[in-house]
C-alpha cells in the first residue's frame, strides 16, 4: 500500500509540475491597467481592493480553461 500511495504522488508531482511549466509564462506578465482608463477608476474607488486584480485573474482562468480544453494531451491520472 505504501508504494502505491508513493506512486500516486510521484505522478501527481510530475503532472504538477508539467502544469506549472505549461502556464507560467501567464504568470510572468506584466499586468498594467492604463491610467484613466475605466478600469483604473475602479481601482481608485475601491482601493486598497483592486478591481483590476479580478479581472486579470477572470481572464487568466479563462486562457487556462480554453487551452485545457484544447489541449490534444491525454490523462496520466493515476486514478484512470
């Protein structure tokens, strides 16, 4: 039992980790909302919570969502 269990974490690990690989670029770029657009005003109402941040993460979610769904790569799940 205790091999399987290490088994499933190792393959978890690596599909983690080849998810990582996959989307951090979305991470790494730059999010600037452009002064006096809408969205900046927001920002500035609501502050210290910052509109923008939702919306970056809504459309990050959807990138990620769209590219999974499209992606041609197979389940390695160890459960399937």
């Amino acid at each position: 039992m205790k091999d399987d269990v290490t088994e499933t974490l190792r393959a978890t690990a690596q599909i983690l980790d080849r998810f990582l690989a996959q989307y951090e670029p979305l991470r790494e770029t730059p999010w600037t909302v452009p002064p006096g657009s809408p969205l900046a005003g927001d920002d500035a109402k609501t502050d210290p919570y910052q509109v923008s941040h939702s919306a970056q993460h809504a459309i990050q979610a959807a990138i990620v969502a769209t590219r999974s769904r499209s992606s041609t790569s197979t389940s390695t799940c160890p459960a399937s």
